[in-house]
C-alpha cells in the first residue's frame, strides 16, 4: 500500500495542464511566444487503469492564432486513429482521445504526449501518466475459525487457507516474523485453492509469539492476505504416564447401550434423564457366571477397565468408587456434549455427587500433571496421600475450555495417591473424560 501511495503521488505531481516548453516562435529562438492553452475537460483526471480498460482524455485547446491539428502520441510515436485536423482555423477546438489498455502493459506506465499545431507553424505538447495495474476482483484469503492462540512447543498446528480469486493464481507466499516460510507457484487455471499449512515450533520459537503472514498473488498482480499468530509455551518434559482413562466399555453401562438410544428408559435428548449406573461393575474385574448366583464360577468381566491404562498395567491395583446416586457412567447423548465421546462420567447438576479412584501407583513421582476434558457443570479436584484421610486441592474447573490441566507437586514421596472429582455445585450436568495423570520433569 505505501508503494501504491508513493507512485500515485509521482504521477499526480507530473501532470500538467500547460505544458513547460520553450517560448519560441516562428520569428526565432528566443523570441516570447503565446502558449496554447490545453484544459483537460475530464471529471476525473484518469491516473490508474487495468488491462482491458478504456480510458478517454478529452481536452478544450484554445490559441488565438487559430488551431490546425491535434494528436497523441506514445513511446515516441503517433499513436493511429489519434491525429485530429481543424478546418478554418478555430481558435478554440475540443479533442477526444480514447485508447484501450493492453494486457501485456500490466505493471508499466504509460506516458501520453498530446500535442497541438497552431496555423503558424508552433506546436505544443502536454502528456499525461497512466499506471495500469490489475482488475478489481474479488480476492480474498481466508483462515479457519477456532484456530489456538497458543501451542505447546512439542505440538503441530494444521489447518488450510482457503484463497479465492476472480483471476487465475499465481503464487501463494507464507512467511514467519518476515521471514519467508512457505510458498506455492506451480498454478495454472486455479483461481480457488486449500492451502494446506503446518507448523511445527523451533527451539528458538518457545516463549515467542510468532507471527505468519499469508500473502497471494493473482495472474494480474493482485494480492490478497491474512495473518495468524500463535504463542509457544515450553513443553513439558514427560516423564511416566502414571493413569490414562478414557471409560471406554462395551457393558451395559447407565441402562444405555448406544447414543440417543430408547433402551434402558432413556429417551429424547433431555439431559434430565439421569439413570445411575454402578461405576464399580466397570471396576470390577470378574463377575459371576450366573447372575443369579453370586457364589457360581467368576468369569472376565469383558467390559471392566477397557478404557483404562497405568504405567505398570496393573490395572486390577484400582478401585473406583462414587456417589451412587448423583454419579454415573453413561453414553447418553445430547447437545451439550461438545468434547467428550463414547462413555463418559456424568454427575447430576448441583447435587455435589463424586467419583474417586484409589490405589493409583506413583512409581517415586511427585511432580505430577492432571488433566481431563469437560463439558458443562464445575468440578472440583483433590488429592490424597493417606486413603482419603486429608485432601489436598489442586484445581477447580468449569467448562469454559475442552482440556484443562494444573501441574502440582507433592510435598513428600508417596507409594499411592488417591484423586477425587467432585460437582462443585453448578447449574448444569458436568460431564468428564479423558483423565490423564503423569510424571513432569
């Protein structure tokens, strides 16, 4: 733009109405001379055109010694057609040019020369730039909603760039705090396009906000462009994978098989159906052969822990527990479940029910991350070293994001812990997945 701005300004300080020449006349060098007069009769003087384009200069020219003819030149040459005679000599006359702009005189400026012959024999000239550039289309390039604003340094970020122009493409230019980054020029009739860009952080990227700028270009010199800006947080050191929980089952969990299911007395999509199911069934790692009998044969339990991972696979070493009543495993489905999937646990709205897991192994951690998905309803978490006896906080969520996470540390070494999710008495269900517990370094 400030390159446009200075060229603009160039052209409009060289344009003259009268022109600078000699005062000579026919008598001799040196002797004072009458000007002719040229006075541009257009609206709007034409500085800019785009190939295609016509453009018209039309001129009231007046010299008191009669006038013979008219014409335009270009380059140094007559341009056909332009030339204009006068009989009788008029001392005032009205010329029109119009010319048609060539697509190969793209990004050139053109530099009419009008000049005028008196019946004396003077002549006089004036001229006029014309900077063509491109058509006016529309040009636009677009960047996804929902983008990160910031990433961890150990993360990727994908996403195309929709580009859309009324011209043919020529090159797509990506670069990074000015730097050129990316590019894309091997178009030949495209003049919409998914650009797909990925980024991964440097070392030299972490702790920075680093800026992309996402400039395209048309056939015809056009340019349309976008900026994203992304701050790199310092990843984590990872260490052990302590619990991952993700409640993923094939049993029969909350009466519900299925999502939006009928079975069970579930219906609709009114998250006040609640039907609470015993979370220590998934828990439970075999179940007697007859039902009926809870002394017959104990078999697997098929469905117990599916979702569930610890750092030495001794998965049996958990117990999970709950409010029976206000907290439940379900897969029932309905709208306010923006991030979770499959089964998940449910807890009733502002009946602060909860769900602990016990026995959970801590192999010498005690600089540990949690860190679960959310959606609706405040939860509350805690911890325990000695089986429930004292809790210790370590976050209080509501669902305003898809992940949250808190780092905490221990103040002394442990064998076990124990956590705690709790409904903090909101407004609406809480629903949680997705649990993760590790080891930072």
């Amino acid at each position: 733009m400030k390159r446009l701005f200075m060229i603009l300004t160039a052209l409009l300080a060289s344009l003259a109405f009268v022109a600078c020449g000699p005062e000579v006349g026919p008598d001799g060098e040196g002797t004072p001379h009458e000007r002719i007069i040229f006075t541009l009769l257009n609206t709007e003087t034409p500085v800019m055109a785009a190939p295609d384009e016509e453009v018209t200069y039309k001129f009231n020219i007046a010299y008191s010694g009669g006038l013979v003819s008219a014409t335009t030149s270009l380059n140094g040459q007559v341009l056909e057609g332009s030339t204009q005679s006068w009989e009788n000599n008029p001392t005032e006359a009205e010329y029109t040019f119009n010319y048609t702009v060539m697509g190969s005189q793209f990004g050139e400026t053109l530099d009419f020369v009008f000049t005028a012959v008196a019946a004396d024999g003077y002549t006089q000239s004036v001229d006029y730039a014309l900077w063509i550039t491109a058509n006016a289309v529309e040009f636009t390039v677009g960047m996804p909603e929902g983008l990160p604003n910031e990433i961890y340094s150990d993360a990727t970020v994908n996403f195309d760039v929709r580009v859309e122009c009324g011209n043919i493409l020529k090159k797509i230019e990506v670069f990074k705090n000015e730097a050129a980054f990316a590019s894309k020029s091997d178009f030949t009739t495209e003049k919409t396009f998914s650009y797909p860009f990925s980024y991964t952080p440097a070392a030299e990227d972490v702790n920075t906000t680093v800026e992309f700028h996402f400039i395209a270009t048309d056939a015809k010199g056009n340019t349309a462009e976008a900026f994203y800006s992304v701050f790199v947080k310092k990843a984590d050191a990872v260490g052990k994978m302590l619990w991952s929980e993700i409640f993923d089952t094939t049993m029969s969990i909350s009466n519900t098989t299925e999502h939006n299911t009928t079975a069970g007395g579930i219906s609709g999509n009114s998250a006040s159906e609640f039907k609470p199911g015993k979370i220590t069934d998934y828990n439970t790692m075999e179940t007697p052969s007859d039902p009926a009998n809870p002394d017959s044969e104990k078999v697997p339990n098929e469905g117990a822990m599916a979702g569930c991972t610890v750092y030495d696979n001794d998965v049996a070493a958990l117990t999970y527990t709950c409010d029976g009543v206000d907290v439940c495993l379900t897969k029932y489905d309905t709208s306010s479940v923006k991030n979770v999937d499959g089964t998940y646990l449910w807890y009733r709205k502002a009946k602060k029910g909860w769900f602990r897991v016990d026995g959970l192994k801590l192999h010498g951690a005690t600089s540990l991350k949690l860190s679960y998905s959310q959606a609706g309803g405040s939860v509350t978490v805690d911890y325990s070293l000695d089986g429930g006896a004292t809790w210790t906080n370590i976050m209080t969520t509501k669902a305003a994001a898809e992940m949250h996470e808190q780092k905490f540390t221990l103040p002394q070494s442990a064998e076990t812990i124990t956590l705690r999710f709790s409904e903090g008495d909101g407004t609406a269900h809480a629903r949680i997945d997705n649990l993760k517990l590790i080891e930072v370094l």
